[in-house]
C-alpha cells in the first residue's frame, strides 16, 4: 500500500537576498539564451525555428526574473 506522507517542508520562505539571488540567475539564464541560441540563428546560420525558441526561451527567464523581484 502507498503511504502518503506530508511534507514537513512546506512552508519555506525564502530571504529577500536569497530572492534577489534566484532573479539574478534567471536574468542571467536569459542572457546566455540569447547569446548561445538566438545571435547563431541570426548570424551564423539563420533559422527561424531557433530564433523563435530563443526568444521565447529569453522572454520566459526575463519574465520569471521580474517575478522573483516582485515578490520580494
């Protein structure tokens, strides 16, 4: 039989620097996205399929970044 069993975590708050933190990282994530997918698919060989994924991959770590420094 399968037991469940509450996690005993679930009320973790995080610091305001420890949020501050997690948005820099973000940001940074969709800094590197641009520059590792979507500059190639412009200059070194154009796909439209990349360049899309790249930006919205971009936009989503922008956005979660916003989120984080919201919540602070």
């Amino acid at each position: 039989m399968f037991r469940i069993r509450y996690n005993k975590y679930k009320d973790i708050r995080l610091s305001s620097e420890q949020l501050q933190k997690l948005s820099d990282i973000t940001a940074d994530l969709g800094l590197v996205c641009i520059a590792s997918i979507v500059l190639p698919a412009i200059f070194d060989r154009f796909n439209i399929l990349l360049l899309f994924f790249g930006i919205l991959v971009a936009i989503f770590c922008f956005v979660c970044s916003l989120v984080l420094i919201k919540a602070k």
